[in-house]
C-alpha cells in the first residue's frame, strides 16, 4: 500500500493545482504582422519561392532596377488577386497588407520573364510564428493563456514545490518501496497539466530563470 505520508502529497498537488489555475486575469495577444521583402527584377519577382506563417502579412516591395516589371500582385490557387503594389519603381517602394490563412498562394510580377511562376506556402495556424517562443515559459503574450506574472509566478512556485515535496515522500527511507516511480510520475503528469495554460510549464526554476532574466 502507499503511505499516507505519500498519499497525502499526490492529493495536495491535486488541490493545488485546481487552485492556482484560476489565478491572474487573461489579455489579448500581439497581432504583430509579419514583413516579407520582395525585389522586382527583370525575371519577374525575387524570391520567387516564399514561405511564411499564416496570419497577417506585409509584403514591402522594392524595384532593383527592372524597367519591366513594376507591379506585384499575390493570387490564390483559382488565379484571384488577394492584393497588389502598382508603380513600384526605383526609390518609390510599394507596400500591401493581408491577413493569410494557410495554403499555397501565386506570386505573380506582371511582364517578368517567369511571371505568375512564384510560389507563397502559408503555414501553420492563423496567428502561430514559432519565431515567437513556441513552447518557451512566460506570461502575458508569451503565456497561452495569456495570464499575468503573478499568476505565472505564483504556478511555478507551488507547482515547483509540490513536485518536490511529493519526490521527498516518496523516496524516503519508510516509504513503501517500488512506489516512488509511480507517485513521481503521476506528480510530473498533475503539475505539468495545470501549469501548461499558465506558463508552459517550467517545473524547473535552474532551467527557466537564467533564460528569462537574460531574455
């Protein structure tokens, strides 16, 4: 049987984390849009093969000295134009906005030699940029559930605690023995589950604190 010193701490984890993942209050994300830069040449568009993570985009276009080619337009897969930049010709850029799901696009540079030949791939989910920080620890924008430092803060804390309390019950000398493998697993299972919406979850304060006090 497990003790009651080792039960006792898988049920207090199991309190603690119901309690402390309601803490803090939830914020809207960064809708920063991403920037592609696009040169117009004489073949037409450069790069001509794009990949970007869906969501908002910006296309910044620039002339590199064609006098054939100044406009670029971005279709989908039925030939549609979703956006364009007119007149782009030396030292007068062109710029256009779109809000892109995930597909295949057309990138298309009028009178280039290998016009309609390029080729944008959207990835991912609208809103996703693993540029930044998938999976890393925070809060606010860089939490998934968009909760503040002191809930964040608070989480790891009794999470940290709690993970640790119950590795010291169940690897002391009067606790059952060939338990400890199964009380730690269920504890790593537990904290990870309730600090994952906060803060991905660290568990690991030697790990995470060095990273995010250097940014």
């Amino acid at each position: 049987m497990i003790s009651s010193r080792t039960g006792a701490a898988i049920c207090c984890a199991i309190v603690a984390a119901a309690g402390v993942a309601g803490c803090g209050s939830s914020g809207s994300g960064s809708k920063d849009s991403k920037k592609v830069a696009v040169t117009l040449v004489d073949d037409g568009c450069t790069p001509s093969q794009i990949k970007v993570a869906s969501g908002p985009v910006t296309f910044d276009i620039t002339n590199g000295g064609t006098s054939k080619v100044s406009e670029m337009e971005l279709k989908n897969s039925s030939g549609i134009i979703l956006g364009e930049s007119e007149n782009v010709v030396e030292g007068v850029p062109g710029r256009f906005s779109l809000n892109l799901k995930p597909g295949n696009y057309v990138v298309s540079c009028p009178n280039g030699d290998k016009e309609d030949q390029g080729k944008l791939v959207a990835s991912g989910t609208a809103g996703f940029d693993v540029a930044k920080g998938f999976a890393s620890n925070g809060y606010g924008d860089h939490s998934p559930g968009h909760y503040s430092l002191f809930a964040g803060f608070l989480m790891e804390v009794v999470m940290t605690m709690m993970f640790l309390f119950i590795i010291m019950g169940a690897t002391h000398g009067s606790a059952p023995v060939g338990f400890a493998p199964l009380a730690i697993g269920l504890a790593l299972a537990l904290t990870n589950l309730a600090a994952i919406p906060v803060t991905n979850a660290s568990i690991n304060p030697a790990r995470s604190t060095p990273k995010n006090a250097t940014g």
